[in-house]
C-alpha cells in the first residue's frame, strides 16, 4: 500500500485536494494530509478526516501524537504530494525556509515529492516563480506542471491545477523526472561583415527560450544553444551561446546525438558573407551608390539534423516564418527538409508580428502536411507549453509503437 502524505497549501484550488484525496484513498493508498495556515482558509481539516479517516495535521507546534511530529511524517509517508502549490510556497521550497510543519517535513525527507502548482496566469510566468520552479525540478523535485484553462479570476491560461485524476495517475505511476534531452536553437544569429557591420533578423529568441522553460519545467534534461539576444536562460538550463550560424551548427551537432528530441526555433541565417573585413569597410568615395557583397549559403541545421543516417532524434522540429503564401510554403519545407513536425509563424508585413512580441499564434503541420494543432494568440510560453505538451504526448505514442515493432 502506498503511504501518500498530502499537503495542501492556500489556493482557492485546495478544495479539489479532497477529490484527490478520494481518488487516492479509492486506489488503496493509506493518505494523511498536511494543511497549511492559509489552506485553512479554504478548506477544513474535518472535510479531509472523514475521507481518509486519518487525523489531519496543520501546526509544526500543535503535536498531538510526538513533539518531533514533521519527522515522524517524513519517515511514515513513501511520497509526498504538494498540491495545491501556491507561489509562496515554491519559494519557500526552493530556498529551504522551515518555519511551518510542511518547510520542515520536506527538509526532513528523502521520499520521492511531487509539486502540483496552482496560481494565476501572470504569477506562474513570472520570472521569480520560473526560477524557483527550476530550483526545485534540479533538487529532483517532480512537477506535475499546471493546465491552461479558466482561472478563478476570470482569466484564462496557464496556471490551472492539473486535474485530480491525473494528478493520482501520475503520483501511483511513479511519473518522476523524465530521462530524457532535448535540444533547442533559439534567437538571430549573426553574419559579420567587418569588425562593426553584420548581416541578421529580427529575431528575439523569446519563443525559444520559452520552449527550454517548458521542458525544463516538464522534467526534460534541456540544451537551449541561442544567438545573441537579451534574453537569460532559466536556472539549470544547459545554455550554448553562438553568433554565427556555423558556431550554431557546431554546437548543434555536438549535443544532439544523445537527445531523443531537436526544435529549430532558431532564425539562422541563410547567407553569410564569402569574405570578412578584417577593417571597417569605407565607403570608396561620395559618388558612390551601391556596395555589392557577394555571399555564400550556409548550411541548413534543422535539415542536417533531420537527415542524419546515424543517431537522428526520434523527433526533428522546426519552424517558418513566412510572410506571404504561408501554408504552402511551409509544406514545402517539410518535406524537403525531412521534418516530423514544422510551427509555422505568420509575420505581419507591416508591424512584424511576431518578431519581439510576447505573444504568439502558430499552426503545427505534421509529416504528412496535416494540421495537428492551431494555437489562437496567446502569450509565447503557454504556446511553448501546449507544444511541449503536444509532443510529448506524440513522442510517447512513437516510442510505443517502437517497442511493439521492435520488442
């Protein structure tokens, strides 16, 4: 039988931790629950007794069985589960702060813990949380990462608690931290001309970035290899910064035989110059009107990757950006650069939408051209979550059908 120990923190999602205690106690776990002060708030300890029939405990100083009460807790329980997770609490988490019986009971244990987070949208894509979230998943904390739905507040995104059901599923399953990498490129990169001039694009690197923060988050060992923006990678994401796109090939190639996955977010550049200025280049006199470079096409990196005969990932992403003529332009590029799957982006002529933009809306076509999944505008990170998702989901079918064809 398994021993879960429940701890539940000051959400207005803490009343579906009796749901999940029932669910528990339904699937023959022995379930105790641990309430914190503000769960009190919204919950009461009577309500969870009377379905796991076992007492409930709130304060670290209100022993009723030993005066030593969180260690006796951490020795009893085979997993500990955090849901729901407010903000507060990851931060205590991840920085070790023990002044309430659950800071302490999570300092005393080596039990597997599970961290169910439940907040508001903008709260859990706030970069303190990020961090701390990332803090936690490299202590070997499993995350059973928030759904994108409506939220007591009235908004609607990410940061819903994952629902009761899967939340069990994943805790009885022995879900942990998944054993696997995938690489992403993200941001420009850059041609240089002379030692003051330079050949790039538009590009942010914001919906790259966000991939690696979804991945992370979901459990997966993360290489984010990026060009030059002014952007910083989360805590604990394996970070390559390149300029050029022969540095990102490198880089490229050098990490991803060991990952079962590879997305090319990156806006490398097609051409770079056949020479390099080792001088500023002058201009020659003032009537002079044009300055002719010639340049050389660099190597496609999604494509080389996608055609490796030996060592390919299970899963070659990559992404367009088109303006005009957008669908079939990116049905093109997957079949002539062997993709699994391809994001296509709409770029707005005028206003360049979405280079720079915290938000984004994307359609997602397959080998085969049909379209898996359209994403409305939204905020890049929940984008970067329903794809993490989506693929996830997709690589596990895969893996599945290997090992029946293979077994």
């Amino acid at each position: 039988m398994n021993k879960i120990l429940l701890c539940v923190t000051g959400s207005i999602a803490a009343y579906k931790a009796l749901e999940l205690t029932r669910l528990l106690v339904k699937a023959g776990c022995d379930v105790k629950v641990v309430l914190s002060r503000s769960a009190l708030e919204f919950v009461t300890p009577l309500s969870f007794e009377a379905l796991c029939k076992q007492k409930s405990y709130q304060d670290l100083f209100e022993y009723s069985e030993t005066p030593i009460e969180h260690i006796e807790l951490a020795r009893w329980a085979d997993k500990i589960l955090i849901a729901p997770a407010t903000a507060n609490t990851l931060a205590k988490l991840a920085y070790g702060i023990a002044d309430d019986l659950l800071g302490n009971i999570i300092l005393a244990t080596k039990k597997p813990i599970y961290v169910a987070p439940a907040m508001n949208k903008q709260m859990w894509h706030n970069s303190i949380v990020k961090e701390n979230v990332a803090r936690l998943v490299a202590r070997q904390f499993t995350l059973l990462a928030p759904d994108t739905g409506e939220q007591a507040c009235g908004e609607i995104g990410e940061g819903r608690l994952m629902e009761p059901e899967l939340i069990a599923k994943m805790v009885l399953q022995n879900i942990s931290k998944i054993d696997k990498t995938v690489v992403i490129t993200a941001g420009p990169t850059v041609e240089a001309l002379d030692p003051v001039r330079y050949l790039s694009n538009y590009s942010s690197g914001k919906m790259g970035y966000a991939l690696a923060d979804a991945f992370y988050n979901l459990g997966w060992r993360v290489v984010l290899i990026s060009g030059p923006t002014e952007l910083s990678a989360s805590y604990g994401i394996h970070t390559i910064y390149v300029k050029s796109a022969k540095e990102m090939y490198d880089a490229v190639h050098e990490y991803v035989d060991k990952a079962e996955l590879f997305i090319g977010a990156a806006a490398v550049a097609d051409y770079r110059p056949q020479s390099y200025a080792t001088h500023k280049i002058k201009k020659m006199n003032d009537v002079d009107d044009e300055l002719i470079l010639k340049l050389s096409k660099n190597e496609d990196i999604v494509k080389s990757v996608a055609n490796l005969q030996k060592n390919r990932p299970l899963c070659v992403v990559g992404f367009a950006a088109e303006t005009d003529n957008a669908k079939v332009y990116a049905l093109q590029k997957i079949s002539a650069k062997n993709l699994d799957y391809l994001v296509l982006n709409q770029v707005d002529n005028k206003t360049g939408f979405p280079f720079y933009s915290d938000q984004n809306q994307v359609q997602i076509y397959d080998r085969k051209g049909r379209l898996v999944l359209e994403l409305t505008l939204m905020s890049k990170l929940d984008v970067a979550y329903q794809i993490a998702h989506m693929l996830c989901n997709r690589l596990a079918k895969k893996e599945e059908q290997v090992e029946l064809n293979y077994g």
